[in-house]
C-alpha cells in the first residue's frame, strides 16, 4: 500500500511539473518579463541595501538604478537604429559584395576539382539577387510589436517589484510558523540575492573590459562609432551563445559593408569571437568557478531547455535561474532538517 502510494505522489508531482512546464511556455509573453523584473529587481534592491552604508536610502538606490537601466536600454535603442537603418539601405550592395565574395572562394575550387576530376570549370555567372520582399519587413515590423509590449510589462514591473519588495520578503518570510523555518527561509533570500548580484557584478565587470576591446577592435579596423559596437558587446554577452554571434554576424556585415571584400570583412568578427572565448571560456569560470561550482554539461542544457521555452530571454536568464535554484536548494538543504519543530 505504502508503494502505491509513493507511486501516486510521484505521479502527482510529475503531472504538476508538466502542467508548469506548459503553463510558463504558452504564458511565455506575460511571465516571461514579470520573472525577469522580478530577478533583475532583487539584483538592483541588493545594491540599494547596501547603499544604505553611504547614507542613501535603499527604496531611493534601487529606484534610481532603475531609471538608469531605463534610460540605457533608451540609449541603446536610439544608437542602434541609425546603424541597422543604413544597413538596410545598403542591402542591395551588401547582397552583391557578399555573393561576389563568396564566387571569388568558390571558383579557385572550382578551377582545383576540374583539374583533379577533369571537366571544365563553371564560370557562369552568379546568379542575380531575389528582390527584397517588403511583405516580409511588413511582418518583421508587426512582431516587434509584442516585444515592445514586454519591454513595457518589464520595466513596470521592475519598478513596482522595487518599491514593494520589502513587504513581499516580510510576507514569504511570515508564511512558516515555525521561527527556525522563518530564519532558514530568510537566510536563504538573502543568500540569493547575494549570489545572483555577485554572478551580475562580476560578470558586468569582465564584459566591460570585453566592450572595450571591441571598441578597439571596431576602431581599428575603421568602423563607424566604436562606442556602440562596445555598447552592443556589452548587452549581448549577457546572453550565452546567441548575444556572441549576433555581435558577430553584426560585424562582419558591417565589415563587408566597410571593405568591401569577404576575407578582410570577418577579421573584425574574428577578432571579437577570439576574445569572447578567452572571456567565456577562461577569465569567467576562473572568477566565479571559485563562488559557483556549476557543472559545463548542466549550465549547458539549462540554457539550450530555456531558450527553447523563452527563446533569447530565456539564454539570458537560464544560467541566474541555475544560481538561484543551486544557492536555494543548498541553503534549504543545510538548514531545514535541523530546524526544531
């Protein structure tokens, strides 16, 4: 009997965590940005709390450092549109650099398999560029609309996560009746906190000196106004896997657009993948590896699970969940089973 009842609560558990599982990914409009206000909140209201050690009230820190997300994520828009605006102008000349470029590699190994294979080598002519079909920009325009949506429930959200973080923290302490699960509950908060502004900090720091060697790496090889590709670096790295490439297909568009030709284009690409990886792969697990000791295999299917679920957002957001889970659990763990009562 004590089996098949162990069988039912596994059954019942399993069935909750697929109904979860379905709910955040057919809610993923609405919950993604309140999870992501709620986790950039408790970031920002950790620094707040210690603002209070200079004399600056923590409602007034954390509030203050919201507008300033706010008005950066504003400078970010406004920077990029002029940028993506001249691309799109320029498509029609980029779509020939690029297919000329991609001749000039392709027939030296033309020329090599006819004289390896026999045959006579194809010299006709590339084919010409499909016109751009303005149908498709209409519906690119029309989904940027939801995300702009988002973006509004997000910084909403963070603010009134900000200003009322405080009551929330009193009330999910207060739940437990017993003083020690209340402790426990409230160490494990505050150890959350500290881990996810620890994880924000550190890696802000390490992708600050990664922005600035893309600036170098942009002003070097002549591309216009280094301090947005710095600014784009900077933004992007927080994003694992996708935030890299898109900075990287970015400069090497800009690039073919600059020079004109294939192989001399992906040197600035190149440049910032090389230092992205020595960023990645080498400075961050050797700073944090030391705080987080997070297995490769799993903060790996945490971000491949996450942006199947959230896309973009959810690569973002997938490895803080893992900190926040691990540093919870741990303190849980620990804890709870000698609390009295």
């Amino acid at each position: 009997m004590s089996l098949l009842h162990r069988g039912a609560e596994a059954s019942i558990i399993g069935l909750f965590v697929l109904a979860t599982l379905v709910v955040l990914h057919l809610g993923a409009s609405l919950i993604m940005p309140l999870v992501a206000a709620v986790l950039i909140g408790c970031v920002l209201a950790h620094i707040g709390d210690r603002g209070q050690q200079i004399g600056v009230p923590p409602l007034l820190a954390g509030l203050v450092l919201v507008v300033g997300i706010i008005v950066g994520v504003s400078f970010l828009v406004v920077a990029l549109a002029e940028p993506l605006g001249s691309l799109l102008d320029q498509a029609p000349v980029l779509g020939a650099r690029l297919v000329a470029g991609v001749t000039s590699i392709l027939q030296p190994l033309a020329s090599l398999k006819s004289q390896l294979f026999g045959g006579e080598p194809n010299n006709a002519p590339p084919a010409s560029l499909p016109e751009i079909n303005l149908s498709s920009l209409t519906g690119f325009a029309q989904s940027l609309t939801p995300a702009l949506g988002q973006m509004l429930v997000f910084f909403a959200a963070l603010i009134f996560f900000v200003l009322g973080r405080g009551t929330l923290r009193r009330r999910a302490i207060l739940v437990s009746r017993s003083r020690g699960r209340r402790l426990a509950v409230l160490r494990a908060l505050n150890a959350a906190e500290a881990a996810l502004a620890h994880y924000f900090r550190t890696t802000a720091l390490i992708y600050l000196g990664l922005a600035l060697a893309t600036m170098l790496i942009a002003w070097s090889f002549g591309l216009t106004k280094p301090a947005v590709w710095a600014t784009l670096a900077f933004v992007a790295s927080f994003v694992p896997i996708i935030g890299p490439l898109v900075v990287a297909a970015s400069l090497a568009t800009a690039g073919l657009v600059l020079h004109g030709t294939l192989a001399f284009a992906l040197l600035p690409a190149a440049c910032y993948l090389l230092a992205h990886i020595i960023c990645d792969n080498i400075i961050v697990p050797a700073v944090l590896g030391r705080r987080f000791e997070l297995n490769i295999f799993v903060v790996f299917t945490a971000i491949v699970f996450w942006t199947w679920m959230w896309g973009a957002v959810g690569a973002f957001l997938a490895l803080p969940f893992l900190i926040v889970a691990r540093t919870i659990l741990f303190e849980l763990r620990d804890k709870l089973p000698t609390l009295p009562g």
